[in-house]
C-alpha cells in the first residue's frame, strides 16, 4: 500500500473544549464526520478523568487517521488484516507523520480555534538523562514500545466493543487477531519494577529534609510531597486538584478506633482509603505546624492539602508538582556524586516521580500482608502487587551467583588430578 505523504490535522481538541462546544466536525469528509461523531461520544465517556481521556483520544484519532487518510476507507469497513497492517503502519509511521516534541493539538488566536500545524499523530523522545545531557529526539529514532502497543490494542478494543454495544459493528476486528504474539513478545514471569534502590531513597528524603530546614517556607511542602508519595504510594495525580477531586486537609481522618486513614481519587476515578503510618502523621503534624495550622485536622478543615506556593487555591497541575519532586531528586543526585555514589547518581537522573509509589509498594510488601498493600495501592488484584514481591527474584540470583563454570575450579584455582 502507498502512505498518504500528507500529514494530518488534529481532529479532537482538548476534554474541557469538547464538554464545552462538542467536537468540532465541520472540517470532515460527510462519510467520516459521522464516524467521527461516535468516536467523540466514546471518548466523553472518560471525562471522569483527563489523563484517561487523553490517552484514549491519542489512540482513537491515530486510527481514524489511517483508516482514512492512509487506508483510504471508513473504519467501519475494516477486517482483522487490516488491523494487522495498521499495527505494522504504528511500528514504522512515516516521518511526517512523526514529531520531535509535544505540542498543543488547536491554537486559539483572537477568539478563532485553528488545527496547530506542527501537531503530530506520533512523538519521539529521549530520556530525562539524554535530554539533561544535551541529546535531542531524532525522528529517525522513533520506535513503538511494548507497553505502547498494548495500550494501543486495549483502547482500540474498548473503542470497537463500545460501537458492537450501540448497534454501529458487527464484530471487532482487534478480538479477531489470531496471532496478537508475533506484535507483543510474552514475558516470562516477572515483571522489572522500577523503583529507587534504598540507597537512593534515603538520600532523597535526606535531602528534602535539608531542603525543608534551609528554606522552610518553600520545601517543607516539599518533605511532605516526597514523603506521602512514598508513605502512601499516591500518584501525582492524586495530590494535583481537579474537577472530580480536590484533596483536602480533611481527607486525613481518624476512624472510631483512633487510626488515622487518608481519603483519595485514584486512577479509573476510583475512592479508596489508605492507612496513615505513624510516621506519616508525623509528616502531617510537621507540614501543617509550618503553615501555622493545628498540628492534626478536624472533619470540617477544607483547606487545600497542597496549597500553591504564590496565590490562592490547591496546586491544580501534576506537572508543578513534577517538578518540584525533580528539583529534590536532582539535588539528591549532587549529593550522591559529592560522597562517591557516581553510579546510583547516575541511576537516578533518569527516574520520575512515579518511581516513588513503585518504591513505597516494593519496600512495604516485604513487611506488610500483600492484601494490605494492594488495598492501600488500589490494585485490582493481588496479581498486581505480586509483581512488586522480588524475594523469589534475589534467591534466585543468589543460588547462581557463585556457580562455576570450570567443573575443576575451586575459589579461582583449578584442581585437576594428574594423569596416570
């Protein structure tokens, strides 16, 4: 098949514009406006959470674009090899169809939206490491991940099994793919968590702590950011306000028993409790002393949990909060080299902030009932959390670690007998 050589325009613009106006259609082909229409409808049914919405407009539209512009048929028409091709189509995009950074999708000037030109359906990128180093994305260098593939083929099952739902298809054509093994490679059993190594983790905390005592009235917000993504294994998103959720002081409540519990949102738009270790509530007691507030809240305290630093209001964008793990990381990683760590520093440039649930997960599952941690996480099963148990891993290793490979060798020294 021939690419299509022109590159395509955005279609969805972003959740609050089409909560707001709808989808922006106008601009379609009549036969594709209307498949257009109902992957709209499809993707407003995430509105719940944003981050979900996203991802699944990037997957929706990626397909809508080749269907069309590339296959050069509606969706609706396509078959089990098709997908097939398309999946091989998202392995190797052609260039311009490829951008090296993120941009927005519409830029709004003097009142009139319009498609940005630079947008691109896929993005190259490097990591925090290489980008810190001076290295660029190069679109030659892009690549689909398998992680990325598996995302990709669960959005766009969802999106066909949604459409069987309302009457549009017969039949989905992902579920229909006899041979999903020869685009995503089976592992064979555990999963490489990422997380810090607890060298790493106890100059991270060291150094908010640092942090917090040099300039109390910028980082022990810091501290307590470090320490309840850690503490709690929250994610980003789960201390960033939203429309669905805005985290509270209040959120950290004592049951009838005097424990302590912390209230949250999670992923899939999910409430779940978590418990509040001792030195959890230290870290509360500590954060809201330095906003001169009563060291514990009470039920009716609606104060924001993370306050911005300049304004009113809770910190709404995961992407401060992002950074301000990133700046305490970076100053962990000058101490490590200061004291001769070179390559757990290293190790560490290129970790996120995300890294810190994984942390907390891996270190309290060696202590705590795995069914604890998966509720406290909010897995959706303990098949989640085991992946996070690498006690079988490091027996493993260490039944190997010493094995020879001379059958004769002793401690480095070969001993044979003599022929006689």
């Amino acid at each position: 098949m021939t690419r299509n050589v022109t590159s395509p325009t955005p279609i969805f613009n972003s959740l609050q514009q089409m909560q707001q106006t709808g989808a922006q259609l106008d601009h379609l082909a009549p036969q594709f406006a209307k498949e257009a229409k109902h992957a709209a409808d499809f993707l407003l049914s995430y509105r719940g959470s944003e981050a979900t919405f996203n991802a699944y407009r990037r997957e929706v539209e990626r397909i809508l674009q080749w269907s069309w512009l590339v296959f050069g048929k509606p969706l609706l028409q396509l078959k089990r090899a098709d997908i097939e091709e398309y999946l091989d189509f998202c392995q190797h995009p052609p260039k311009n169809w490829i951008g090296n950074k993120n941009v927005p999708r519409f830029i709004t000037k003097n009142g009139v939206t319009y498609p940005n030109k630079e947008w691109r359906p896929f993005v190259v990128s490097v990591s925090k490491a290489e980008f810190k180093n001076g290295v660029l994305p190069q679109i030659e260098q892009y690549s689909l991940s398998e992680r990325a593939l598996k995302e990709l083929l669960a959005i766009n099952s969802s999106f066909f099994n949604y459409m069987i739902q309302e009457g549009i298809l017969e039949s989905n054509p992902i579920s229909q793919l006899r041979q999903k093994s020869k685009f995503i490679r089976k592992q064979q059993q555990t999963v490489i968590i990422r997380r810090l190594s607890e060298l790493q983790w106890s100059y991270v905390i060291e150094t908010a702590e640092l942090m917090a005592q040099q300039k109390p009235e910028l980082h022990e917000r810091t501290l307590f950011i470090m320490t309840a993504l850690y503490a709690m294994y929250l994610r980003i998103s789960e201390l960033s306000a939203s429309k669905r959720w805005i985290p509270k002081m209040r959120d950290f409540y004592r049951d009838l028993d005097g424990n302590w519990w912390f209230r949250t949102v999670g992923k899939g738009n999910k409430e779940r409790i978590i418990s509040v270790s001792n030195k959890m509530l230290d870290a509360l007691k500590r954060y809201r002393v330095s906003l001169n507030l009563t060291p514990l809240p009470d039920p009716s305290d609606m104060r924001p949990l993370i306050l911005k630093q300049k304004g009113i209001g809770a910190i709404s964008s995961t992407r401060q909060i992002r950074a301000i793990v990133q700046g305490c990381f970076d100053k962990a990683v000058v101490r490590l080299r200061e004291n001769g760590f070179n390559d757990e520093a290293k190790q560490l440039e290129s970790v996120t902030a995300h890294w810190l649930r994984h942390t907390g997960i891996s270190e309290d599952v060696k202590i705590r009932p795995r069914e604890h941690v998966r509720d406290d996480a909010g897995h959706s099963s303990s098949a989640i959390t085991d992946k996070y148990i690498d006690i079988e891993l490091r027996a493993r290793h260490a039944s190997a670690r010493n094995k020879p490979v001379n059958p004769f060798e002793v401690d480095g020294n070969e001993q044979c007998e003599p022929n006689n």
